[in-house]
C-alpha cells in the first residue's frame, strides 16, 4: 500500500493518541491534513454497478467523484462517503460537503449511491446486506478505475454516517464470513455506527465519532465495536462528543471532517 506507507507518521501519530481527542501538530499546508485546495472538479452520476432490488426490478447505483482542481499528483488516496437513512431513505448528496471537503485536503472525495428498501415490509438485516454488497462494489469498482481518476487503489477508505457509517464498518469486519476473503478498503470512518460483525484481528484501522446522548445508535454499542477492534489487536479511535445526538455529522462537521484527515 504504497500511499499508506507514505503516510505511515500520520498513522503512527494517532495510533499513539488512540483513544484521546489529540491531534499532531501538523505543519500548516501539510496536503491530505489542510484545506490545500480552494477548487474541486466534480464527475456527477458515474454508474458503478447495476443490479437488482429486493423486490427484483433492475436499478444503477450512482456515484459522484471529487477531485482537487490543478493537482498535479499521480496518485491520490480517496475517501468514498455513505450517506445515512436507515437503510430506507437518503441519496449521495447527503454528504456531498464531505466529499468536498476531502478533495479541499487533496484527497480524491467519492459519494456514493446505494440500494435501499422504502415502504412496508422492512427487512433491516437484509438491507444492511444489501448495502454492504454494494459498499464492495463501489470500492472495488475505484480501484478498477483508479488510473481514470489518478486514485491510489490500495488505498480507498470507507466512510459514512449513520447507516452508511454500519456499511463503513461492515466493509472492514465482514469480509471473509460474506463477499470477498479480505477487505477492499483501506480503512474506515464511520459516525454514529456500529457493526453487524465482530471485530476480529488484522483488520484495517477505523475512526469513530459518536454523541453521548445519541437515542438512534446508542453510544455504548459503538464504543463497543471500537473496544473490540482493539483487544483484537487493531488500531481503532473513538471519539465521543459530550451531550451529542445521532446528528453529529451536521452540529460537528468541521470537527468531524478535521479530525478524519488527521488520522488517515
């Protein structure tokens, strides 16, 4: 993963702050940290995959790329943002700004589309698989594409919020009990989340963001997962926002967005 060792100091760095609300003292410009760029190229509805709903009817799966405009880097690390909804609701533009953002500090911003199940007869886990299936394959399609859009492909993170931040989750811990062997993504971002997997060992690295006072994803739960990952021998950071709902991703965006940059 030739841009992860690159930027194995930021790693070390967070990983001996694992746990705390500290960040590096970065030089200020440091690309993939600061805004570094004031402009960002944006390659709306690029189809990733077509596939079927739940119900059998044929659908693509969209995705909107973000690229800092004049960058002159061959290979970028790219960040792919999963809106939430609860699996019934939502669009890629939910976290457009978080795209945007990760394109500001150089990175290549990806907000995806994916299947989700509005009306009756809700089927959680089988949503969750369904958007799990699709977080894979959107990862796996930027790597196949990665020459296209100057991506490093060993080094795509999973990103999101709510149930995005689940599939986030999911597309670290659940491969080799469903999809592929090994996980596709280089780490991952998740706000307000949790897993549907137990964290075993060699696992990618994960970030979490999680209010204390959230009545959707309790905040237990996630720290749980990030717990876990740990005793499991994995590099794993949470960070709690004292009295924050489940709406984190909007009251604590630029903090949020910050502090993602800091420890990718």
């Amino acid at each position: 993963m030739k841009t992860l060792r690159r930027l194995l100091p930021a790693a070390l760095c967070v990983a001996l702050l694992a746990g705390t609300l500290t960040s590096c003292d970065w030089p200020e410009g440091t690309r993939y940290v600061h805004q570094v760029f004031t402009d960002v190229d944006v390659t709306s509805g690029i189809v990733y995959r077509t596939t079927t709903t739940h119900t059998g009817q044929p659908i693509e799966l969209k995705l909107d790329i973000y690229q800092p405009r004049g960058d002159t880097a061959a290979e970028r690390p790219a960040v792919m943002w999963m809106f939430g909804g609860g699996w019934r609701s939502g669009d890629r533009t939910q976290l457009a700004s978080y795209a945007q953002d990760a394109a500001e500090r150089g990175y290549v911003g990806v907000a995806i589309d994916y299947r989700i199940r509005p009306g009756p007869g809700f089927d959680l886990i089988g949503a969750a698989l369904d958007a799990y299936d699709d977080t894979i394959a959107a990862i796996q399609w930027l790597q196949a594409h990665a020459g296209d859009y100057r991506i490093d492909p060993d080094a795509v993170v999973a990103a999101g919020y709510s149930a995005g931040a689940v599939n986030a989750l999911n597309a670290i811990f659940m491969p080799g009990t469903r999809g592929p062997a090994t996980s596709p993504a280089a780490a991952a971002v998740a706000i307000a989340g949790l897993s549907l997997a137990a964290a075993s060992a060699d696992r990618p690295a994960a970030i979490m963001f999680h209010g204390t006072a959230d009545d959707i994803v309790p905040f237990a739960s996630g720290q749980a997962i990030c717990d876990q990952s740990r005793a499991a021998g994995n590099v794993c950071t949470f960070v709690p926002y004292e009295s924050g709902t489940h709406f984190i991703a909007f009251q604590q965006a630029a903090d949020i967005q910050a502090r993602t940059a800091d420890f990718i």
